[in-house]
C-alpha cells in the first residue's frame, strides 16, 4: 500500500453506502484517480469538511499494488468552485465538461496541460454570467480537441488545401478538417458548416479561452457547432452526444 500525495480537481461524485462517497479527482501527479472517501456523513466532523464537485483539493490517498480504486486520507479545499452548481446552466456545462475530461483520461497519466487548463474553465465558469457558458463550454472542448492532437483543420482544405477565409465547407473528421466541393472523396456524403460557425470555432481554435467565450451565438449555429465538434470527438476519442450531462443538458 502506498501513501500518494495529491492536488486535483473533484469532477465526478456519487454515494457509496450510507456515509461514503466514489469521487474521481483529475490530480496534477496521475491524472484520472478513483478514491474511496469514507465517513462523510452530514454533519460528521472530519477534517477537510465536505467534498465539493469541482473543487481543487490536495491531500493524500492509499493504493494498493494493481488496484483501481483507492482510499482517500486527509485532504483540503484549496478552491471551492462548487457554487458553480448554484446555477443550473452552468452545472449543466460544467458537468459535461467534466463528463468530457473523465471519459478521455486514461488512470495514472498526468496531463499537465488539461490539467491547468480545467483550472482556468472551472475558474471562468465561475465568474460567468449564465449566458456565456455555453460558448465558454464549445471553445472549451474544441480546446480540449487540440490539446488531445485532435486539432481539426478550419482554414483550408485538408486535401488540397486551397485557403478558406470566409465560405461554407465541407468537413470530414476522418480526413481531419475542412474539405472543398470537388475533393469529396467518391460516395461521401460529408457534413456541411456554414460560414458563420464555421467563423465561431476560428475564434475558438485561436483565441485564449477567455476572449474565444465573448461571443454568443444563435441557436442554429450552436447547433452546427455541437454537430461539428462531436463527430470529431466520436471518431478520434469515441464520445458521443448520448452523454449522460448531454441529456440533461437537453432538458435545460
Ligand atoms: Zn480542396
């Protein structure tokens, strides 16, 4: 049994029996970790108080040689992000950001720059207003495409590649971007953007998260956006739009 010391973010949390907790904490040393957290019963006093999602903690946990899960020890918040949840919108985004990072780490790999990433998220998820989330969400995860070397191409075609500064395209998460009429490879049907989304995920690509998520969008746009960033997410990393928070976001 080891002893490991950490400092993560709390993105998944469920009950385990009467008084404990399953979290999974993306930490800065290993990456994805599943802890144990015992005794956290309301009103309990352990030290370090309640585990909030979203939060950055550091503390430590036990694992066993081979094993998956480990036993959380003593830990504490370092920021608490958990008002995030207060607003339903933003846990709604948050969460699939979460959902997002989970599903794409693999367990004991350390990703720094995810890693310092999500704390920029969490913190601009934090100070935005409702209404901004969902483009701070979109640019977020074409982020998280770039930072996985899933970098879509948006400016030429990725056959000929004959620049397209301002015109609808085609696109082809299997040929890795933005494709011109005439390089459709024989018996495609490849999906469609229009120039203005196609604009919008530039912003997204190229700007610093906090400018890229200034601007807000229609709701056909976000939808070619959402289309757009998921089939090349579903093809490089296996997700798909039947996400859990994506259904509850969809009840929003
Ligand atoms: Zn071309």
């Amino acid at each position: 049994m080891s002893q490991i010391a950490f400092r993560g973010y709390v993105i998944r949390g469920f009950s385990h029996g009467e008084t404990s907790r399953i979290i999974t904490i993306f930490t800065a040393e290993r990456g994805k970790v599943k802890c144990l957290a015992k005794g956290l019963k309301k009103g309990s006093s352990r030290k370090g108080g309640p585990i909030q999602l979203f939060s950055l903690i550091s503390g430590t946990f036990y694992l066993k040689e081979q094993a998956e899960l480990g036993t959380l020890g003593t830990y504490e918040t370092v920021n608490d992000y958990s008002q995030i949840a207060s607003d339903i919108y933003k846990f709604g985004f948050v969460s699939a950001y979460c959902e997002i990072i989970d599903k794409s780490l693999q367990p004991g790999q350390p990703q720094p720059e995810l890693f310092d990433f999500t704390g920029r998220f969490f913190a601009l998820s934090m100070k935005a207003k409702s209404e901004s989330i969902k483009t701070l969400f979109w640019a977020a995860f074409l982020k998280i495409l770039q930072m996985m070397g899933y970098d879509p191409e948006l400016d030429s075609c990725v056959s000929c590649q004959k620049p397209n500064p301002t015109h609808a395209a085609y696109y082809s998460p299997e040929l890795g971007g933005i494709i011109c009429s005439k390089d459709i490879p024989k018996g495609q049907v490849p999906a469609k953007i229009s120039a203005a989304a196609l604009g919008a995920l530039r912003q997204f690509a190229s700007l610093p998260l906090e400018e890229a998520a200034k601007s807000q969008y229609n709701s056909s746009i976000y939808k070619e956006i959402e289309r757009f960033i998921f089939s090349f997410a579903d093809y490089h990393m296996g997700l798909r739009p039947s996400l859990k928070s994506f259904k509850f976001l969809s009840q929003l």
